[in-house]
C-alpha cells in the first residue's frame, strides 16, 4: 500500500502541467537520491547555501543565484533586497521602510495574487495604466519617482506589453531602478535562464518545482553578485523579512542536483517524446467526428512555457468544462488545462506508460456523453464547420 493509498487520495494523472496545486512536476531519481544523502549529516546551512547557489550560477551560466523557498518567497526576497540594498538596518527593519525608495511600479495589465508577496516585504506597489492600449516607455518613465525602487516584470504577460524587456531596462537603468522579472513558470532551454538576464531583466526569479524538476518548495533569484547579495541579506537564514521562508539541507541539495540535470539535458530528445506522446493521442481520437483534434502553443499568460507544443480536444456533444470535471472525478483521476480550444493536453509532465490510461479516462467521457446525446447528421455537419 503506497503513502496515498494509506491516505485515501487518489493520484492523478497529470496532462496539465507543472501546475502547484496538483504537486508541480516529479523529481529524478538523482534528485531523491542526492536529497536522501543530504539527510544524512549536519552542515553548516549558510555554507551549503552559498556554495549551492554559486554551482547552479555556473551551471545556468549566470553571474550569481540564491536558491529560495520557492518562487513566491523569491519575489518577497528580491522586493526587499530592492528596497534596502545592502544596508544591513534597512533589512531588520522591514516591512516597515526606512529608505527613500519604497514603491514597486507594475503594469495593471501583469497584476496578479502573486502582488501580495510584493507587500509583503513592505512595498507600496503602483500600477501604470492606460485607457485601453498597451503601455509603452514613455508612460512608465512618467510614472517613476525618486521613490521607485524597482520594476516588476511578469513574463509570462509580456506579450500584452507594447515595449520589449530590453527596452525597459534601459529607459530605467539610468535612474537606478532594477527590473525584476518573475519567470517562475517559464525556463524553455538549459540557456533561457541566461537569455532574459541578457535581455533586460536585473533578477529573475524561478520556480524550483515545474521544468526544473526539483523540490516543489524551491525557488531561485538570479542576476549580478550585488543584486544577489542584497538579496541574501535579506533571505533566510539572516533575521530579516525572509527568515520565516526556511531552507533546509535537502531541499538546497536537491534543487542544486536539478539544475544539474537540466543544464545536462537532450533538448532535442525531450521535445521528440512530448511529440510521440501528442501523436499517440492525436490519433486516438482522429477517427471521431464527436471532437476536433489540433495542436497549438499558448500564446497568452496561461501555462507556460510557451514553447511546449499541446493537443487540444474540443467535444461536440459536451461542453469542455464537464469534461475536466468528470475526468478529475474520474478513476484515475486525469487533470487537464481547458479553454475555448477544448481540453488541452500538456504533455510536460505525461508519460508514454500513461498515455492508453489517458485515452481510455476521455474516450469514456466522450462515449457517456454521446449515449445521452443523439444529434442529428445536419448538427453534426454544422458543427463541425464551425470547428
């Protein structure tokens, strides 16, 4: 009997993605290892934390990392060390702001729950906005003051922006204002990280426990060695506003083994079999007239990264938002994306053992569904000229 089973909850199949609510992604055997290993022997925390973080900095190809407790924790981190520099008092003092700079600017269009965790480090965070087009420079620049300390920057928004990363980062670099990007879901490539700091972004945070494939609790800030170091003054294990986001050994070692692994990885090779596992669903499917079957790649702020090609399955006889219940009711229980494409399959974090188990959760769905419903060939046709 598994831990599950002795808890009555089920697990579940994942065609979502590396989604938190539903445990993120699943760990190598390496990283377990590596973090069972680590179990076993007392250290010295700040040193393995130093020494970590500059391993998965070199192999990132980045100036410096701080690992965190997770993406949320690293927006908190960053936020302060923004807000306080390397001014030791400044930092015990937090949430309460000694410092001339205490406000964050963010576009209105990139808001989300996510902002709390700015005000948690004690910021004011102001939101540039327009009447309705997308904001350029000239409105952010207008909307600075000698009191901005930074600029939040949500990736995955960014193709609502009418500006580029770079562009941003030099219309506020001269007034010492740094970009900090939050890419917690993002990371397409081993040199992505690498690339949005070249791009514009000053610290760039990301999520430990989605493509990365380490510790769901994990987290990491990258960027120049002062910024990190602002950032470590103001991170656990320092009493300041993150001593309460706590580390331990095994999580530091495993996300460390992770980043490993991935700087490692067959980019190619992963990108063949997440397209052998959406042919193999593809082709169940393709001889139903009771979905439309395509492929597409997200292209708004939704599941990230953008890159990963996905399957779309859009019911006739059935509305998508039925479908995901009954799958998450469902034995196994399946947990897909869904939108006005149909249910999406994600196949990030799917594995080809899993894929007849798939098959068989939606075809049951569909099967149910056109049992009860008997359209007509003209509903049929008319639907799917609409498709």
């Amino acid at each position: 009997m598994s831990v599950y089973d002795d808890l009555g909850i089920r697990p579940t199949i994942n065609a979502w993605g590396t989604v938190t609510e539903i445990g993120g992604s699943l760990m190598d055997e390496r990283v377990l290892d590596a973090m069972r290993e680590a179990a076993g022997a007392f250290v010295d925390v700040t040193e393995l934390l130093r020494v970590a973080s500059a391993r998965i900095a070199e192999d990132l190809g980045v100036e410096a990392a701080l690992i965190t407790s997770g993406a949320a924790a690293a927006i908190s981190v960053a936020t302060a060390a923004c807000l306080t520099g390397a001014d030791p008092d400044l930092a015990r003092a937090l949430p309460h702001v000694g410092g001339e700079r205490r406000e964050v600017l963010m576009l209105a269009s990139h808001r989300t729950a996510y902002e709390q965790q700015l005000r948690l480090a004690g910021a004011e965070v102001v939101h540039v906005d327009t009447d309705g087009g997308p904001v350029g420079v000239e409105q952010i620049l207008a909307s600075t003051r000698s009191t901005t300390a930074m600029f939040f920057f949500l990736a995955e928004a960014s193709e609502t922006d009418g500006f580029s990363l770079g562009e941003l980062h030099a219309a506020l670099a001269p007034l010492g204002i740094p970009v900090v990007v939050d890419a917690a879901g993002e990371l397409p490539a081993p040199g992505g990280a690498a690339a949005l700091l070249r791009a514009g972004a000053d610290l760039l945070i990301l999520s430990g426990g989605k493509e990365l494939r380490g510790p769901q609790s994990s987290g990491l800030l990258l960027g120049s060695r002062a910024l990190i170091d602002a950032c470590r003054l103001n991170a656990f294990p320092n009493d300041s506003i993150g001593r309460g986001m706590k580390l331990d050994k095994e999580t530091i070692v495993g996300l460390m083994t992770a980043v490993r692994l991935f700087a490692q990885r067959d980019e190619s090779a992963l990108a063949r079999s997440r397209d052998a596992i959406l042919d193999d669903v593809s082709a169940a499917f393709a001889a139903r007239s009771d979905v439309a079957v395509t492929r597409f790649r997200s292209t708004g702020p939704r599941l990230r990264p953008a890159s990963i090609l996905r399957l779309a399955i859009r019911p006739r006889l059935i509305d998508t938002a039925t479908v995901r219940a009954r799958l998450l009711a469902g034995t196994p229980r399946v947990a897909v994306g869904s939108s006005d494409r149909g249910i999406e399959i994600n196949p990030q974090c799917l594995t080809e053992d899993e894929v007849p188990a798939l098959v068989a959760a939606i075809s049951a769905v569909l099967d149910g569904a056109a049992q009860t419903t008997t359209p007509s060939d003209d509903q049929l046709r008319v639907s799917t000229s609409a498709s």
